[in-house]
C-alpha cells in the first residue's frame, strides 16, 4: 500500500558532474548557521499537491517506472479511488536516483480531503506544485499553496499535461505566478523552479514546452537540486510526529510519520505525548519499516531525516510525537481546518432492516466503534452524540468526504441511516454574530450553458467574481462566492441542466454573516408510497406521468418511502403497490401496451444532494432507499 523504491542510472553532460561531485560528499554535512546541525545529503523529502485531476499520481506512477520498478502499482491502489480516479488518502513512495533517496508523498487534489494535505507537508522539506497547461490554477491549487506558504515550504511548479492540445504553457505560468503574489509569498518563494512535462507520457524539460526530453530526468534533477536536505540537530533527543495511521490485522497499529532526529531502533522503549502539556504515555517498537519497492521493508534502524512506519503501540493518533522517555520533548500537534458540513448516523430503522446476508454490522456500538475509528485516522471528522442514545452527529469538510465514509462503510457491511446534510455556523468571537462558510466555486462550462449557470447560481446566492475564457474553444470559467449551504446539490443539478458538460470544483474561502435566510435545496418535491408490499405495473403506468421513479416493476417498498421525484413542488403520496381490479368482463377492445420509463439510477452522493431535510437515507450493503423522518418516527 505504501512505498517504493527503485534505481535509475542516467548520466547526462553536466548532470554527470554534479552526480560525481554529489557522490564524494559524506552522507552527513554540518552546516555553519547552527553548531550541532548536520544535513543528510542521501535523501530527499518532498510532496505532489494540486487540484484534483492535474495528474499527480499518473506523474508519481511514471517517476516510479523510470527509476527501475518492472511493474508500478498505481499509487491510487484503494478500490474507491480506482473507481472514481480520484486520490483520497495520501500516500508515501520513494524512488532512488542518482544514490539520492527521494521520499515522495501523493496528496489527494479535492477539497473535501484538504486536511490530508495539510498533515502531510509536515513530512516534506518541499512540494511539487503541479499546474494543468489548459485549466490553470484552481480553487484547490490555491488551498495547497496556501498551506505550503505558511510551512514556509520550498515550492517547484511543474507545468503538466503541456502534450494537450488545449494546453496554454504561458498564461499558466503568468497566472500561477499572479497567484503567488495574492498569497503574499515573499521574493525568494516567488522566484520559483519551473518544469515542463507530460505525466503521461513520461518526459519533461526544464527549458519549454517545445524542448521536451525523452524522459523525466529534468524533473528529477530540479527535485535533487531544489529540495532542501533534511536538516538534524545532533544533540536533539528523539522526536517523531505521527502524520499518518495504518492498520495491520496481525501487528495492530501502524504509526507512519517523519523521523525529526534521533534514532529508532527494534525493540527500543519510547514515549508517546500529545503536545507539550500532554500526557507522556509509554510502548515498544515491535517491528520497523521503510518504504521500498512499492512495500514496507522491515528494517532494525531509522536515522533522523527519513520517512518510516512502526509498529508497538496501540493508543497512539495522528499528531502525537513519539518522544524519548528521559528528555520528553514533544513536537506541536498538526491542526487542520474546521469541519463545515455534519450530517446524523443512526441505526437502520426501517422495515427492512438486517434483511441481507452482507449486513453483518447493524448495531449502535458497532456504528459507533467504527465512527471513531475514522476520527482516529481522518482528522478532518469529528464525531458527537446525536439525538439519540442510537444517533451520533458526524462532521467533515463537505458532503463527498462524508459521502466516502459511506461508501466504505456499506462495503464493509454496515447497515445504518443518515440524515441530509447541513451546515454548521459559528459565532463570531468578536460581534457575536452568527457566522456561515462561504466557497470559492469554479464552473467551467461551454457558452452555450452559460446562462443557465448565471441563472442557478443567482437563484443559490451566489456571487459572481470574475469571468474569463476557458481552455477549450467557446468556453468560459466562472467564479462565483456563495454560502457552503448553497452549494449542496449543485454538481448534480449542473450535470443535468447541462447534459454533464459543466465542470464545477470549490473550496473553501472564509466565514461570513449567516442572514438566517431557507435556501431550497431542490425545486421539485417527492413520491411517497403509502403501503408495504411490492410496486406493480399497473400503478407505476398510472402514475408516471406524475413523475420519474427510484423504484421498478415488482421491488419491495414500504410505507413511508420516497419512491420518485414529483414533477411540481409538492410531495405526493400515491399507492404504488395497487393491482389493476381483476373481472371476469370481457373488454370491448383491445388493450394497448405501453412501456414504463426505467428508474433513476441514483448513487451516495446523489442522494445526498436530493434528500430534503424531512428525509433520512437508508444506506444498506447492496442498495440506499430515501424516507420520510415521520414515518421512521425520527425527528
């Protein structure tokens, strides 16, 4: 899951003197600003950000290819992330070239995931900044940036995908440098390395876009030559702050995390402390690992500098630092942004509950154990008591981070409901005013859709900021500001008001007045049946014409469940499982046959931008069903 290492031999006209003179220094040099400080000449610690879909793992995944693996398992090894092709938890790997160890560390690009950003730059001296050559920087780039900014990270930007035809190398830098500015970076961040590549086809320059190489060794070189060397306090005792959790079923616990210095060594006695004020817990290293070939390799000692993951200690969580028991000195714990979004897990409650053999966890304490066992090692949940003793409140950064939780949890045979989604206000510590979360959304969308965005979104709140051309012919990008409340449903709402072809991505951007204002999530009410049993044809044809349904000929319902989405306003209720009155009457002519139209195909994420706030989802291993809160008598 974790880790790869691998050799690549190049030598390249000037490159090769810089390797021999690189190879006759000693692994550890001392440095003249602070006795006692030594710099490790033999690794390197760096992290990929950037928004979603600008090809950070396909760039890892060729890195790794180049340098020797005969066969590169993609970084994105999880199944929902090969489903979706999106990255959702970090990752380390780790390439050799040149005799140089270069940790890289994948982040995940969307900003429902923006905490696994900022705890990982914690273990990178610097971060590959990469930048679509068609889109530009977008909400996202500028979130990561951001945080490597304020880590006062050395950053490298890398041009990719220049290979498309739609790709606009110089606008892209003069925008990204235009964004640099606007974060307040000083001279030296805004005079940062630039590299030209193409992930995909694994080649890369450093002159242009026009000037590409056979490979991605101009890529490498700027890593070796940018990325500040780990820098080790000789006379610090040992310091290692957890940024990552894994879980092994035979060894427990896997704490994963940069050695700040000191050693760690197999069967070594440590403690474990949260802050400075926390309690100093103690425990063994059972097993130690670096990252090699794709896999942990067991290993009996890690130096200061470099990326490992041990095992040993069973209460330990992601900002703890393990410490040396004599001189307990612990390092500031990793804090992330504040959840905005919270939704309400329960227990199924509904007539078919437990009915599957796949639902193997369908009780409260196992609803709750595996609640905070995803606050363990997501720190962007939070988990609060509900309204019930059977209820727990669960906050996150938006409705496709939480959407995620479900997922896994339906894979992993959990059967349980959950509320819609809603947003979380604060009190402004100074005014005492009630505040709301307020988003930078981005669409990119072609001309011919434009007015229907502008109109959406006016009806939403939303602000308009700035509007210019796209990358791709008769396309136009459109920021917008507007309230976190606002937004939910709106991707959905896009994809089917512009047949798919509006690409909408936000972030973020700060805490503003909440007007107390209703802001309607959807303009069309639902279907509700009445009754228990099985739909039927004959009231599924009488009613289609009332609207589209989430349910087909002969599947099981039950009274109280939303069964489609109503052309007007209102909701309705109907009897879906009516049969047409049987007699023994012969008909003057000949019926007609007529068709039904098939059901709507509705996912996780779809239902939680449909479900109103008088609706709770049922979330099942095999399928999800909306209802009504009355009939589930739930508040």
């Amino acid at each position: 899951m974790f880790g790869a290492v691998a050799t690549l031999h190049a030598t390249r006209g000037s490159n090769s003197a810089r390797a021999g003179r690189r190879s006759r220094l000693p692994r550890f040099v001392a440095t003249l600003d602070k006795p006692g400080i030594i710099e490790r000449e033999d690794i390197r610690n760096i992290a990929i950000i950037a928004h979603v879909d600008h090809g950070k793992t396909t760039l890892t995944n060729a890195l790794m290819k180049q340098c020797g693996l005969e066969k590169v398992k993609s970084m994105d090894s999880d199944q929902l992330e090969q489903e979706r092709g999106i990255t959702i938890l970090a990752k380390n790997a780790a390439v050799s070239y040149k005799g140089i160890k270069i940790n890289i560390v994948d982040t995940p690009g969307h900003a429902d995931f923006g905490a696994e950003v900022e705890r990982i730059l914690n273990m990178a001296d610097a971060c590959l900044l990469l930048v679509d050559a068609a889109e530009g920087p977008m909400p996202q780039t500028k979130f990561v940036l951001r945080q490597a900014l304020k880590l006062k990270k050395k950053i490298i930007v890398c041009i990719n995908k220049v290979d498309k035809p739609a790709s606009r190398v110089d606008w892209v830098l003069d925008t990204t440098f235009d964004l640099f500015g606007c974060l307040g970076a000083d001279d030296e961040a805004c005079d940062f390395p630039v590299v030209y590549a193409s992930g995909f086809q694994g080649v890369a320059s450093n002159e242009g876009p026009d000037s590409l190489e056979k490979d991605l060794t101009p890529l490498l070189d700027t890593i070796l030559e940018e990325t500040p060397c780990p820098k080790i306090d000789n006379s610090a005792p040992l310091q290692m702050l957890v940024s990552n959790l894994d879980y092994d079923d035979y060894v427990g616990r896997i704490c994963i995390g940069r050695l700040i210095s000191g050693d760690l060594k197999v069967g070594q006695e440590v403690g474990i402390k949260y802050g400075e004020d926390g309690e100093l817990r103690k425990g063994n290293v059972t097993k130690l690992w670096q990252f090699n070939n794709n896999d942990r390799v067991p290993t009996d000692v890690i130096k200061a500098g470099d990326i490992c993951c041990f095992s040993g200690i069973g209460e330990v969580k992601i900002g703890d630092t393990v410490v040396d028991l004599e001189t307990p000195m612990a390092l500031p714990p990793i804090e992330v942004e504040e959840p905005t979004v919270a939704m309400e897990f329960t227990i199924n409650k509904s007539p078919f509950a437990a009915r599957l053999k796949e639902s193997t966890k369908v009780t409260a304490p196992q609803v709750k154990a595996r609640l905070e066992k995803e606050c363990l090692t997501n720190l962007a949940i939070r988990m609060d008591g509900g309204s019930t003793s059977e209820s727990f409140k669960v906050k996150g950064r938006g409705t496709l981070q939480l959407g995620i939780l479900m997922e896994n949890m339906r894979r992993e045979g959990f059967e349980f409901m959950v509320s819609a989604p809603e947003v979380l206000l604060r009190e402004n510590p100074d005014t005492g005013k009630q505040e709301e979360p307020y988003e930078e959304v981005v669409i990119d969308v072609p001309n011919d859709f434009q007015g229907v965005i502008m109109e959406e979104m006016q009806r939403k709140q939303g602000v308009l900021q700035s509007m210019e051309a796209g990358a791709v012919e008769n396309s136009t990008v459109l920021t917008f500001e507007i309230p976190t409340r606002c937004t939910i449903g709106l991707p959905g709402k896009f994809a089917q008001r512009t047949s798919g072809s509006a690409v909408m991505s936000s972030q973020f951007s700060h805490w503003g007045p909440f007007d107390g204002s209703e802001v309607k999530i959807r303009e069309k009410g639902s279907i509700a049946t009445t009754a228990t049993g099985k739909a039927t044809y004959y009231s599924l044809l009488n009613f289609q014409l009332k609207g589209r349904f989430f349910v087909e000929h002969a599947e099981e319902v039950y009274a109280g469940q939303v069964i489609g989405m109503h052309n007007r306003e209102t909701d309705l209720t109907v009897n879906i499982t009516k049969e047409k009155a049987v007699s023994n009457v012969r008909a003057a002519c000949a019926q007609v046959t007529e068709n039904l139209n098939g059901k709507i195909q509705m996912s996780i994420d779809d239902w939680l931008g449909f479900m109103d706030t008088d609706e709770v989802l049922e979330v099942t291993p095999l399928e999800c069903r909306l209802a009504k809160k009355t009939a589930m008598k739930m508040k």
